[in-house]
C-alpha cells in the first residue's frame, strides 16, 4: 500500500499548482514580476516534454504527447499565460489522477492499520505471545473480550460476539459457539474463545480480500477501454488536423489555440474516477467486484439464475420426520442412514448426522463409502451394505420398492419436503423427510431486480420438481428446473448465454462451475469460501441476498455518469473549435478555457462519492 507516498506526491503537484497560479497572477497584475511566469513555466514544462518524448520513443499515444506539441509551440511563441494554463491543467488532472489511487485503497486502510501482530498462542499447556506470523495451522490461539482475531479457524472452547463488519460489511455483531468458524481480523466484542487455527497468512479469507482488492482496478471496463482507444485516435487525428491547418493557413495562433482546447485530461481521469469509486463503494459494503468490467456488464444483465440451496432458501436442511418400512424401526433408518452420511459434506448428509446425534443414536464409521455426485451415497459396515439418495438413484440401482411404500414416498414429496431414501441390501428400508425454509423479504428483492432491467429469473436445482416449484412460488421466480446434476446447470446456463447477458447467483461451492462460465458469476456468503472468491466475478462477503439490487443500481449510475462525461466532453470540445474558430479564443483564452471546464466531467465523476 502506498497511502503515505501517494498523498506527498499530491501535496507537491498542490505546490506546483499554487506556484503556477500565483506566478500568473503577478505576471497579469505586476508586470514587473513577469520573469517568475517564465522560470515557473519552464520548471513545470521541462517533466512534460520528457513524458512526451519518452511516448514518442515507445511509439504511444498519450495526453502528454498533445501537452508537450502545445507546450513547446507555446514557448516559441512565447504564450507565457498559455503555459501556464497548460501546466495547470496537467497538475490539475494528476492531483486527481492520485486522488483515484489513494481512493482506490481506502477500503483497506481501515484494515491494515488494524492487522494484529501479537497472537496468545496455547501450546504444551503454556501460553505465551508470538508474532502472528509464526502461529502455525493446527495451533489453540486464544481471544480474549476486545481483541481481534489474527486467523481464521474454528472455536474450540468458549462462545463470543463478534464484529465482522470489517470483512463484511455487515452493521450487526454475530454470535458464535464451540464447532462455528471465526474469521481473521473481525473483533470479539462480548465473551472469550480458543481457537484451533486453519488458516494463516495469505490463506486467511482478510488476505484473499485485500488481494482481490488491489488488483480490481487492472481490470478495466470495456467503456474505459473503448474510452482509452478513443483518446489515441483522438490526440493523432488532432496532432494530423493542426498540423494541416497550419499549411493551409499558416496561421500559428489558430493551431496553438486548437492544441489547448483538445487536450483531454479530464476525461482520462472522469472514467476511471468513477468506476474507481463504485469499486471502492462496493468494498466497503462487503461486495467485493473483481474489476471495472464487472461493473459495467452488471448493467447489461438480461437473464438472472440462482442456485436454490444456501442461495434462495437458508441452506440449512433439517430433519422432519423418519419413515420406516416393514421389519424396521426409526432407529433403525437412523443408524443406517448416519453410518452412511457420516463422511460425506453434503448438507443432507450433515443433517442427517445432526439429527442421529440429537436422538442418541451411536452412528459407526463406514468401512467403504461411494459418493455419487448429485445422487446418492453407496457404504458398507458391518456386512451390510447401504444405500441413502433421491428415488431415481434407487431405481437405477434395482432396489425394490413395492407400490404401498411408493405412494407413501410420493405423499410426502408432493408436500414440497426433500425425500432422502434409506436401503439395506436390495429393499428400501425407509425414508427421511427433510425441510429446508425459503429466506426473508426474497420475493420484494426479486421483484426489484426484475425492476432494474432483468428480464427474466431462473431457478436451478437437484431437487424435485415439487421442492423447486414451491421454492419459485413463494419467492417469485419466473423459472425453475429441477432435479439437475452439476453438468446439467451448465448446460442450462449456456443455451441462455447465446441470446442474453446472463447473471448466476450460487453459494460458490457446489455451483463454482455455472459461476465461473455466466457473464457475471455472483457468490453470495463468499467470506472464508476459497472456490467463491476464485470463481465469481463478484464475491459478496455477506449472505444478504439484498446487495444483488443494490449493486445493480451503483453499476446503472455509474455508466450513466460515464456517458454523461463522454457527452459533456464532446459538446464542451465542440463549444471550443466553434469559438476558435470564430476568433473568440486566441491562445491564452483557449487555454483558460480548457482548464476551466476540464473540471465539469471530473466534479461529475465525484459526485458519485456521495
């Protein structure tokens, strides 16, 4: 971070600009003092024409080129007046130039200042303090009441209130208990916790965000790209027009005046001004944009899809209720059906295990276990051989299931539950019913960002159809297609890529391929996911569904004051020639002139910080 060089390197072009101001000032009211015009001029010139050599020399287009052409015709002619305007443009347009990287940062600022450096670290029985850098992963570091977290890693002992804002941005302290994950950097404003470290150093979830953070603005908008392409034309077409101009009329003022109406610092530093702050915005509210590209093709969106497990509803499945079949208890599917989860990381397997814990139930450790993605789980224990999964993978498998106990499994699927079957052998031995609820104030949010210009919402999901349209019904999805693979969504998502700008909306675990592939991939809850932060185009740190909206709103405003600087540029260099043209403006005026309203575009850009 170079926050402290950054704001020197502003104060001096302050100087320099206060310098050029008061030389003009003495010159135009005490002529007497015209020498200090002159020596100031040609201080302030000399970086210029270097800047503009050294382009030349690398065969660029740049704004210093155009400023040092008219510069040195300038000093020929000896405009005193019109060097200085010159120059004072040119600092004018760097001071806000630095302002954009100093802002570029300030989402960070906040955060490195406060990185810890000590950690209390139990080992062998003994605590002690050490650097935070060499706490190793499997350590018990320990937070007392006001002290940040230096790691990320799951409690150990003890419950606390933690701030996480942060990292999140989220206004309210979240409670956390023995077994949940604590995040580096976040404060612990109630209680006292022990911690077994997972993640240190640059694998902590603070480190991957200011990362992520720092390199957004290498990735320009196509508007800023097509704005930079622009400005070359621009700057050789001008250089080529004034230089035939002054074979035809031979008149040098006329040229010189050409020259300082055409420069365009203030555009080169307005668009990038602005996508700088709607990525600085966005940071600071815990939506983390990969760069300005992503800002722009926010506003193109034509066609949004959401994951529905942890994304559309709360992702956290419980177990409703236990059916067993002839010759077996509830007990008895439980101790089935958690030998067979116990391995597993999907969410009906780690519901089930919940579960079988809450009943007392002793769950074995399974000596083979087969997961089938999006299916199913095969395991073996104790010579018997289980099966848990949908009813299509029991169907593929030959397990029998008789007509009595298919409408009993068919009642209850057609209740919208998720329906996990249990076999033992080549019979179904039952089934459990599990529930998952749909989150808070979704179809309001839904219907806003179809509002915004989406023009359809899609729904994609493993589950049965029943599951998926009660899930659309209550949240207002257009469109739902239920019981997919992960292949499957993919293949969804790309049929609807060849006609639209599309949006996926996923947790960024199960759904990191359709994110990675969709226009813009949006991982919600990203915070301390590493497949999240590594295939969305926008990680949004906080599982808040309501940022989607909002985002889409900071990115419509932001191209839209792009494009009112792009106009305003136009009609303002339009205004200009006319007036040179019609002798209005001779070299000295025109350079007034282009200092003056070089500031209309950038004012508009900072308008944005409010």
């Amino acid at each position: 971070m170079e926050g402290p060089s950054e704001e020197r390197a502003i104060k001096k072009l302050i100087n320099l600009d206060v310098f050029i101001l008061v030389s003009v000032l003495l010159s135009l009211f005490l002529i007497k003092y015209e020498i200090i015009i002159k020596v100031v001029g040609i201080a302030a010139t000399v970086p210029v024409i270097l800047n503009a050599l050294k382009a030349i020399k690398n065969r660029k287009v740049s704004i210093d080129l155009l400023a040092g052409i008219a510069l040195t015709v300038s000093l020929i002619e000896g405009e005193w007046i019109s060097v200085a305007f010159i120059n004072l443009m040119i600092t004018s347009a760097r001071i806000f130039a630095r302002y954009v990287e100093i802002k570029s940062h300030s989402a960070l600022e906040g955060l490195i200042k406060a990185k810890p450096t000590m950690a209390t670290v139990e080992r062998d029985g003994q605590v002690f303090d050490i650097p935070v850098e060499k706490v190793a992963v499997g350590d018990r570091v320990i937070v007392e009441l006001g002290e940040k977290i230096p790691v990320d890693g799951k409690i150990e002992k003890g419950e606390a209130v933690i701030d996480q804002s942060s990292l999140t941005g989220e206004s309210v302290p979240v409670f956390k208990k023995e077994g949940d994950n604590v995040l580096s950097f976040t404060t612990v404003v109630s209680g006292n916790i022990k911690i077994v470290v997972e993640k240190v150093g640059k694998e902590t979830a603070f480190e991957k965000i200011i990362k992520l953070i720092e390199t957004a603005q290498g990735n320009k908008a196509h508007i800023e790209t097509i704005g930079d392409n622009f400005s070359k034309w621009y700057i050789g077409i001008t250089i080529v027009g004034s230089i035939a101009i002054y074979l035809i009329s031979g008149n040098i003022d006329l040229v010189l005046s050409l020259l300082l109406v055409s420069c365009a610092d203030d555009i080169a530093v307005a668009i990038p001004l602005a996508l700088t702050t709607a990525l600085t915005h966005s940071a600071r509210h815990g939506a983390i944009v990969k760069g300005g590209n992503y800002i722009e093709e926010i506003s193109k969106l034509k066609i949004m899809f959401f994951d529905k497990t942890g994304t559309l509803t709360e992702g956290k499945l419980s177990v409703e209720k236990v059916f067993s079949f002839d010759g077996y208890s509830e007990d008895d599917i439980l101790d089935l059906a958690g030998t067979a989860s116990l391995l597993s990381h999907h969410p009906v397997a780690q519901a089930i295990c919940e579960y079988a814990k809450k009943k007392d139930r002793w769950v074995d450790e399974p000596e083979e276990m087969e997961e089938v993605m999006g299916k199913g789980i095969i395991a073996r224990s104790k010579g018997k051989s289980i099966t848990t999964g949908k009813l299509q993978f029991f169907l593929e498998k030959g397990i029998e299931i008789d007509k009595e106990e298919m409408y009993i499994i068919n009642e209850e699927r057609d209740k919208g539950f998720n329906i996990t079957l249990v076999g033992e052998g080549d019979k179904v031995a039952g089934f459990i019913v599990l529930a998952d609820t749909v989150k808070s104030g979704l179809k309001e949010i839904i219907a806003e960002i179809k509002k915004l210009g989406i023009e359809k919402t899609v729904m994609l999901t493993g589950d049965n159809e029943k599951i998926a349209e009660k899930v659309a019904k209550e949240t207002g999805i257009d469109e739902f297609h239920a019981n997919l693979l992960p292949e499957e969504k993919t293949r969804y998502l790309s049929e609807y890529m060849k006609d639209y700008k599309v949006g996926m909306v996923g947790d960024g675990v199960n759904d990191a391929p359709c994110l990675a592939i969709a226009d813009i991939g949006i991982a919600m809850g990203a915070i301390g996911s590493d497949s999240a932060i590594e295939s969305a185009d926008i990680a949004m740190m906080r599982d808040d569904l309501a940022q989607i909206p909002e985002l889409m709103k900071i990115s419509r405003k932001t191209i839209s004051t792009i494009r009112q600087n792009l106009i305003m540029w136009a009609v303002i260099n339009v205004i200009g020639f006319t007036l040179v043209f019609t002798g209005v403006l001779i070299p000295a005026s025109a350079a007034g002139y282009n200092f003056l309203t070089d500031f209309i575009p950038i004012i508009n850009s900072l308008r944005l910080f409010r």
